[in-house]
C-alpha cells in the first residue's frame, strides 16, 4: 500500500494541468467521492491499527499536498484567465475624450460680476432699473434740464417726447433716493444696459453696458471714494496705480475722472495708453446738491459719492478685446470665457 | 478748440515754458488738452546751405545735394522741385524724430547715399500741405537751429468738458486758466481807438426779450485787404481760415474773446435796426445763398422791415460785407443760448458763432469785444470810429456771492487744506472774494458762468490744490449686509444654472427690425418704437428675445459652427394702453449634438431634450410636479406638430417647440419663458423628507392603442385609476406602427408604512389593466 501510495504520489506531481477544465477533472479524480485518496482513506479499515497510524499520516499529507497545490494553481489559472480578459479589453486610450459644453458667461457678464463681487462685500447692493426710462429722471432730475448742452454729448434714442431708451445708468441714482422713503444711508451699484444713437464701430456702439455706484451718508470725501474705486481697479487689473483728474458731469460736483496707470505698459507709455502711462476707467465725483435736494435729502445732513464705469470698455481693457462689437457678435468660437480666470 | 499758445503769451507770459509740460500741467487740474500739434523736437535738425544740386542718374525728379551744414557737408537725395544750389533748408539728419513720427535715418536711394533730409513744413508739422521744401531767409546761420526763422507756434487741441465751453472756447479765457495753473499775472488787450467826428445814428429797438444785450456802432471807410500775417496766423493755427482784414478781424475777436460779432454793410441796412421774432414763414436768403423759412421761435435782426440776419446764427444776403464795402455796423450782442441753439439745430446751420452762443457769453466782453475790433479795425483797416454807440440792455444784474467755509472745502475733499493755501488759490483764479477767518465770500465771476454754487468753489479749490494729494481711504461707515435684490438673485441663479447645462450666455441687441418684431411676435404684444431711428435693423424694442438668438445661429452657422446651445436673459419692453411694460425673459435654443465625440455616435437634440432642460429648470426652481406642457398649434414661426404650451399651476409662462421648417430647415429647438410671470408662482422651499424604509414594486404593462393616443393621458387616467399606493407611472417603451400605438407603462408601487404584499398590488394593477382596456378599447400584449 506504502509503494501505491508514492507511486500516486510521484504521478501526481508529474501531472501537467494548463486550464481550470483540466484542474477540476484533476480535482475529481483525486480528491472526489471516488477519488484515488478519498479510496486510499476507505482502503485504510482494511490494514492493522499500527499500519494506520502510519499510513494515515501518509495519505494525510498526500491530501494535503494536492489540495494545496490544486488551490494554488487555481488562483493563478484564474488571474491568468482574467489578465488574458483585460489584454483581450485593451483600447487605444489615445483617442480624444467625450464632451459636455459648459456654456459660458458673456465676458461683460463676468466683469460685472468681479465689481459686484467687491461691491457687495462692502456692503452694497446690487439694484437694476428699467431700459425704458423717462426723461425725468434720466436728465431733469440728475441736474440735466432741457436744453443743457450735456445732453449733446448723450445723444438719445427718445420713444415719445418725455420717454426714452436711457442714456445712462444713473437715472436708478434717482430711482433708488426716491425709493428710499425714509432717507437713509444708500449704497447701492446698478449694472445694465444703455443707448446712444452711436453708429456702430470697433469703438462705438448704439447699446452698452454701465455700472452705476451710489453712496449717501454722513461726512464722505473724495478721500473715501478714491480708497473705494482703488480697490475696484486693483481687484480688475491688479496693482495698478490711480489718480483723480478733475471732470465735468452735471449730477456731480467736484467730478472728476478715474484712471489708471496702465498696467500693459507699466506707465511708460505704449499704444493701449496712447502714450500717455494713463487709462481712464470711470467718472465719478460727490452727488450734486441739487440731485440730493430734488430727490428729498438733506444736504445740510447727508452727502455722498457718485461713480459710473463703463464696463463695455473694462471689459475690453481686461481681455484685450480691440472691437466691442465682439461683445455683442457671440461667435461661438470664442469660448475661453467659460472657465475659473486665473 | 484750438488755442494757438503764441497768442496766449499775449495775456500771460508762457514763452518760457515747456508747451507739453505746461499741457499737462493744465489737463491734470480739469482742462484736457488732448493733443500739443507743432512741437518740434530740434535735436539733430539744423540750417543748412544746398552748395551743388545734380540731377539723380537713376531718376528724372530726385537731386542729389551736397549741403554745408557748418562742420561740413553732407550728401542727401531730394524729391522737391525747389531744391537749388544757393538756398538755406532745414537739414534733418541721421537720428532727428520728425512731428509725424518719421525718424531720420542713412539710406541709399536708387544707389545714392543720402545722409538725411531737407524737410518741408508739412514735414515739420507746420502746414498741412507743402509743394516742396522750406527755404530760410538768406540770412540764416548754418548749423544753427532752424528755430527761430520758423513761425512755430505750440498749438493746444482742447476737449472740453461741457461746463468749461463758456470760458475756455476762447484765447482771454483759457489764458485766466494758464494764469490760474502757473500763478501768473495777465494782461487784457489793447482796446482804445480815435473817436472820429461822426456818429452812430442808427435807430436800434429790441422788441424781444430774449436779446440780452445788444451793441451797434458805426464804423466807415474801411480799406479791405490782406490780413497782417499774425492775424492769418493765429486763426489759421486756431483752425480757421484767414479771408480779408475785415472778416478776419470779426473772426478774431470771436476767438478772443469768445464773443461773436457781426457785421453788417451799413450802406445796405439803412437808418433803422429792429431786433424781434421772426414772423411764421417769414423768409431770408441767407449769406450761403440758400432761402431760410422762419418761426415765431427764431430772433432775426431786421431793417424795420425785413430780415437782414437771423441773430447768433449767419447773416442775410442783403447786408453782407462784400469787397466793395466801405462802412460797417458792427454788432456785438447776447441773444438767449435755448433760442440760438434751436434755431441752428432746426436750419442746420451751426457755426463757431452759434456754438459761443449756447454756452454762454461773458456780458463784461460784450462791449470790451466791441472796442477791441474797433482798435483793430482802425489799425489794421484804416477804419474811422464813430464816437458812440447804441445799446439796449436787459440784462438783470445781480451778483451771485458764494459763502463757503475751509471745513466744508476739507470735508468734501477729505484732504487738509489750509486757510492760506485756499486764498492763494482764490487769488490764481483771479476771483473776487472777503474772507471773514475761515469763511470766504466769492463773487461767482462773469466769465465762469459754471461758477454759482458752493460746491462749485470747492471743486475750483481741490482742483488747483491737487487731487493728487487726496489721501485715499475706505469710507468709515456702518456695517451693512451687501447683496443682490431677489429679482437680480433670482437672474443669476437660472443663468448660472443653464451654463451648467451647457448653454453659452449670450448678450445682443434689445432694438431689432420692425421685420423681425412682426415675424416673431408670438404674443400679440404692442411694440415700443424709436422716434428716430439710426438704422432700419434697429428701430423696435424687442418683445421677446427670440429673433436675437436666431440671428446668433445663423451667424454662427455661417462660420461652419453646427452644435449650439444659447441662451440670454433680458428685460423685454412692451405697451399696453398708455403704459410701459417690463418683463424678463428667459429664451434658449438648441441644436445638433449634445455631447462631442470625435469618433462615436452621441444622441442629438430633439423636442425631449429641450423638454427635459425646460423640467430641470423648473423643478431647480421648485417647482416639481407642478409643471404640464400643452400642444400649441397657433404660433406661425413653430412647427405646430412639435410644440407646446410651458403651464406652472396652470398658468402659462411660455413655450417650447420646434423652429418652423420655413425659418430654419435644420432641427433646431427653442423655448422661452416669462421669468417675471413665472417668479410670481412661489417655488417650493427645500424641506427633507426620508426616504421610504420599504421597498417598492414595479409592474410593468403593454397595450396596443389606437393611432393617436396621448400617452399624458394615459398615465393621468392610471393615477386616477389607481390607489394610493400606486407611486409612480413612467411610459418605457413607444411604437408606432401603421396599425396602432403600443406603449409600455411601468408601475411603482409603494406604501410609506408597511411591506407591500403581492396581492395588494396585483388587485391594483389587474384593476388598472382592465380600466385602461375598457376606456381606450386597447388589447393588452401579452409577451
């Protein structure tokens, strides 16, 4: 029995088995029910008890030794199966991706929203008023009566005699100081949309788009809307210098205009300065008596700061836009304006 | 305006300074100069002698020179007629930055070195258009400076801002603000003349009262010639052009002053001037020969009978000054600016004169102006002056004290001034003015009609003090939330939301064409429309959004883009009765793939796609389960089989659809909502509810139905066949065969408080089956 075992033995490591096919038939044919060990152990009742001891030990390890062996090859037999799957599964990863559109923001959109951005966390909020105004508070109530030659300068689109296509944002100046029954402090931007009669060039066009600022309270200066505006111009273009240069605007007084140290050049004069180190950005200057009078304010209590930029041009200013028609073209193909600026 | 700086050092001495300096020095304290013309940079340019010209081999017009320019002699190629040997030229040579920008440099022309240039004063930026190169008088010193034997004269293009119009549109008033900036004194010009034994004799009466203020005075036998070349100078450098003695003089007063005058042929007017309204249709031939039609609005100077000028504007024909005029009437006058400004704008005709009318005119000039063309015209027209003059003023003096305090000037400035610096810059600006300690009490000067209020002052003093020493700082204020009004918020969060379904914001034109305002008009709205408009594309106020967006696919079409996704949120404009009506609108389009691939097939836009972005949206605005979609055939510009009705709790707030075939052949999908009537169904609030701790069942059931069923109103009878534990119904599969419609319902069911048991369900949907076979006499599919 002792030879039969080891010549089992010595066939069984002989065997070759390549497939999990061969291995369960191996399996069976050892290891089942009528399995040439599972006959070794029944054979066992037939021997003396001294011989069982022994030859027990010996079909114990033989058992052993072919389950072992067979569950180790199964494992391999199986990742050998699966690798042969995942070679089988091989793409060519060099072919492009599948998109989805992230539909992007008009490039005024985004500036608008940069200046809210700082607006708001000073504590001022976002307003709109209508396109369609009326000739009231557009001109007459921002110190612009009929017949002021600064009206020359804004040539309007009107709809009857009395309504018109605003001109400009600051009629919500007015709107907003009207609104404001009881009075108080204001701090409000106004973002939106306004009409000339421009005829449409690279410079140019019939509709554009404004940002209006007001602040009323108590005690303010050019001191305080100059660190005001200087944040604004930092957060759009950096760490660019500003300065006030005296202007003229009717719902103002002083006035005076922003700008800015041209940050292409650095100051030293190039083609977007017109050699000038200078960028105007915006207008602005403390609210003019007779606006705060005719919309109900106390002058002898309150005073305040007016501010418009023209986004059209900040816009183009801040991504080297050299046509504004581009901002109103929306040529698909321009699409870098859907992603995080950096 | 122009402002020659030559004629400014008349009145204050500015021959010593930097012209651009001095321009900037001016723009930064509120008076833009925008451009310095006839700077000369005279580095590297110099007198030179042309010692031999020879014909140039190579050319029939090009001469080769040999000029001496002191140290010695250079060769250089010229192209210009008068280039001769014995003439004195300006040489400029290798590294001279000629006006134009042109920079000098060696060259070989047609195979000749030439070693610089002999320039012309078009080159030098002192004529416009030159015939050929300037020569200097004989006696100029070669390789000297050319400069002082040329008419250079700094010339200051002015932009101005419309309140600094009255008193900078003119030599005297730009020169106080020269005097203002560099602290200097200024001296007014020569005015006296010889009174001759005659007199003004004219019989003038004003029957208006919008003439302020008029002048007549006589004066005779003018000698009509040639200008002084100083007077053709200064106007030409001032932009106009120099004509006769007379006019020129009339004209430089103008720009003297800033106080237009007139001048009539006395001979031709006769005894009388009356001065009124123009009478309805009353009819002048004016000086260009063309027939002017009047109004009772327009101020015409008449002979007591007709017109002979209509006032501030242009002149008659019938009194003019022509080359055979030997006394003159001059007038010096203010009219009313609203009257002088309608006039020019209704007839078109506005001149150097009219503009100085509406802005105002100084009345201490009236008469100042008057004298001074008088000077002139003795000395430079040999005029004899009449002893007097007429004069009718209605002007209401009163003179406007300003009282303003030093801390007012600080608070407003947020800057310290002091007390002296505020009655220096007071004194620069030449105003008069007390000053009681810290108070100042100025007298608004006549010549700065934007002066009048305190604030004015203020602006005066912080802009001659410097903006620049303006300290900047943030305003202290209270805390206050900051934020968007609720309507702007609510803009914001369905444009962001649509870009994170891929659609590009667009941002276009709110005037359109009455063509497509017609075409798309889907509500029947009344348009607003432009008085005058500036082109035909744009002369309506949009009403809805849709026409803008199909513009943007044809042009992007145009450029071979197939994928669009677009949308824009606009307030769109309407009438209704008298009123102006608001309304924002949110409108998108889409068309071709809604994924990109390179190289496998990705699914299309079709009416469900759109559908399924419409009910995301909505349901993002809370609106789920409220949201139904009903067939609408009627819109003429939507293809009626493949559109409908957007409901939210029933009340419509737009559409969707697909774009007539007509309008757009390719499939392209549109929908478009009224955000403000849609904002006023309130959206749910976000709440949590648990989800259900027992499970759910699904029952699925097929049924052959005629033709044209509705599936919509399938599942709406299968809700209301049902219990209530019945969850959800869904249609998974649809097909159309010429016979009949089958379609495939899915069936949820679950409770919120137990296990479903089988039969439970079974009886529901046996129920349900045998309603729906019934009511649509549809056969169940059994596969």
């Amino acid at each position: 029995m002792k030879e039969k075992i080891e010549a089992a033995k010595k066939e069984f490591e002989s065997l070759k088995i390549n497939t999990l096919e061969e291995l369960e038939n191996i399996r069976i044919s050892y290891l089942g029910k009528k399995g040439i060990i599972t006959e070794f152990l029944s054979s066992l009742k037939n021997v003396s008890k001294e011989e069982v001891k022994e030859l027990g030990k010996i079909i114990n390890e033989f058992k052993n030794e072919v389950s072992n062996k067979l569950e180790n090859l199964k494992k391999e037999l199986k990742e050998q199966k699966l690798n042969a799957k995942l070679e089988s599964e091989k793409i060519d990863i060099s072919l492009n991706g599948t998109f989805r559109n992230i539909g992007s923001a008009n490039p005024i959109e985004k500036v608008i929203e940069e200046l809210e951005e700082v607006f708001i966390s000073l504590g001022f909020t976002v307003v709109e008023g209508p396109e369609v105004e009326c000739d009231l508070y557009n001109f007459e109530m921002l110190n612009l009566p009929i017949g002021h030659p600064a009206r020359d300068e804004q040539d309007t689109f009107y709809i009857t005699d009395t309504m018109l296509l605003r001109s400009q944002t600051s009629p919500v100046q007015v709107r907003t100081m009207l609104a404001n029954t009881e009075k108080s402090p204001i701090r409000v931007v106004c973002p939106g949309k306004t009409y000339r009669r421009d005829n449409d060039d690279a410079s140019h066009s019939h509709q554009f788009t404004q940002m209006e600022g007001l602040l009323v309270d108590e005690n303010i200066s050019l001191a305080d809307l100059k660190g005001t505006m200087d944040l604004v111009v930092r957060r759009l273009f950096g760490n660019v210098e500003s300065r006030f240069r005296p202007s003229f605007y009717p719902f103002t007084e002083p006035s005076v205009e922003l700008d800015i140290s041209c940050f292409k050049c650095g100051g030293k004069g190039c083609e977007l300065c017109k050699n000038t180190g200078w960028i105007t950005v915006a207008g602005a200057g403390m609210v003019h008596p007779n606006v705060l009078t005719g919309c109900g304010y106390d002058v002898k209590k309150y005073n305040g700061f007016a501010f418009g930029f023209g986004i059209d041009r900040l816009t183009m200013l801040k991504y080297g836009i050299g046509d504004i028609r581009v901002l109103y073209t929306n040529d698909l193909r321009v699409n870098d304006f859907n992603r995080r600026d950096n | 305006m122009k402002i020659s700086t030559n004629w400014i050092n008349d009145y204050v001495k500015i021959d010593d300074v930097d012209k651009k300096e001095l321009a900037d020095k001016i723009t930064n304290a509120g008076v833009n100069v925008q451009e310095v013309i006839g700077e000369i940079n005279f580095n590297k340019i110099v007198v030179g002698e042309i010692i031999n010209a020879k014909p140039h081999e190579n050319s029939d017009h090009l001469k080769v020179c040999e000029v001496n320019i002191g140290a010695n002699t250079e060769q250089i190629v010229c192209g210009a007629p008068n280039a001769r040997s014995g003439i004195k030229v300006v040489v400029s040579l290798p590294g001279a930055k000629l006006p134009n920008g042109m920079e000098i440099k060696q060259s070989v022309i047609r195979g000749v070195n030439s070693n610089g240039m002999l320039c012309s004063l078009e080159e030098l930026g002192l004529e416009e258009k030159s015939e050929g190169i300037h020569e200097l008088p004989n006696d100029a010193i070669v390789g000297k400076s050319p400069k002082e034997y040329l008419n250079l004269d700094s010339v200051y293009l002015l932009d101005l801002n419309p309140n600094r119009k009255n008193d900078c549109l003119n030599h005297i008033g730009f020169a106080y603000e020269v005097s203002a900036v560099l602290d200097r004194n200024i001296t007014l010009p020569q005015t006296d003349y010889t009174e001759s034994d005659f007199e003004t004799n004219i019989n003038l009466k004003i029957e208006t009262e919008n003439v302020l203020l008029y002048y007549a005075k006589l004066v005779k036998n003018v000698e009509i010639k040639e200008s002084p070349e100083f007077i053709k100078l200064r106007l030409t450098n001032a932009g106009m052009r120099p004509i006769n003695n007379v006019v020129d003089i009339s004209n430089y007063i103008m720009l003297e002053f800033g106080q237009p005058l007139h001048f009539f042929d006395a001979d031709k007017v006769g005894r009388a001037l009356l001065v009124r309204m123009a009478k309805e249709n009353e009819k002048i031939i004016t000086l260009d020969k063309q027939e002017r039609t009047l109004n009772s609005e327009d101020i015409v100077i008449t002979d007591g009978e007709i017109p002979i000028c209509i006032a501030g504007v242009m002149g008659g024909l019938n009194s003019d000054v022509d080359e055979n005029t030997k006394n003159i009437l001059i007038e010096s006058a203010i009219f009313d600016k609203l009257k002088v400004r309608r006039t020019s704008l209704k007839l078109d005709l506005r001149s150097e004169a009219s503009l100085r009318y509406e802005v105002g005119i100084n009345p201490e000039y009236t008469l100042m102006a008057l004298k001074r063309a008088c000077h002139l015209l003795e000395k430079y027209a040999a005029a004899k002056i009449s002893k007097n003059e007429k004069v009718v003023n209605n002007i209401k003096t009163s003179t406007n004290v300003i009282e303003v305090t030093l801390e007012e000037i600080n608070k407003v400035i947020g800057v310290k001034i002091e007390n002296t610096d505020v009655i220096d810059i007071l004194k620069r600006l030449k105003f008069d003015y007390k000053v009681e300690g810290n108070t100042y009490y100025v007298t608004a000067p006549s010549r700065r009609l934007d002066i009048s209020i305190k604030e004015d002052i203020i602006e005066e003093v912080g802009r001659l003090f410097g903006y620049d020493k303006i300290v900047a700082k943030l305003p202290t204020l209270e805390m206050t939330t900051g934020g968007y009004v609720p309507r702007i918020k609510y803009r914001k969060d369905i444009s962001s939301l649509m870009r994170s379904l891929g659609f590009n914001e667009t941002r276009t034109y709110t005037l359109i064409s009455q063509k497509n305002s017609e075409t798309f008009n889907y509500e029947n709205k009344e348009n607003i429309v432009l008085l005058k408009p500036i082109s035909n594309d744009r002369t309506h106020i949009r009403t809805n959004i849709i026409s803008s967006l199909i513009d943007v696919l044809n042009y992007n079409e145009a450029r071979t883009i197939d994928d669009v996704l677009i949308y824009e949120i606009s307030n769109v404009y309407y009438k209704e009765l008298d009123d102006f009506k608001e309304d924002m609108k949110l409108c998108a389009l889409a068309k071709g793939n809604i994924l990109k691939s390179d190289f496998q097939k990705t699914p299309k836009i079709d009416f469900y796609y759109l559908k399924g972005i419409v009910i995301t949206l909505l349901e993002y605005l809370g609106y789920k389960n409220r949201i139904k979609f009903i067939r609408n055939e009627e819109i003429p510009f939507m293809h009626k089989g493949i559109t409908a009705d957007i409901l939210v709790d029933n009340k419509k707030i737009g559409f969707i659809g697909k774009i007539h075939p007509s309008l757009k052949h390719d499939e392209t999908y549109i929908f478009e909502i009224s955000l403000d009537e849609l904002s006023k169904n309130k959206g749910a609030r976000i709440k949590y509810t648990a989800p259900s701790k027992y499970p759910s069942i699904k029952k699925d059931m097929s049924f052959n139905f005629r033709k044209d069923i509705i599936a919509g109103e399938v599942i709406n009878d299968i809700y209301k066949m049902s219990s209530k534990i019945l969850k959800n119904v869904i249609v998974f599969d649809v097909f159309d065969s010429t016979e009949h419609r089958s379609l495939a319902f899915s069936l949820t069911y679950q409770a919120d408080d137990r296990t479903l048991n089988d039969e439970e369900v079974m009886k529901d949907f046996e129920n349900v089956i045998s309603k729906i076979s019934e009511k649509y006499n549809a056969k169940l599919r059994n596969e």
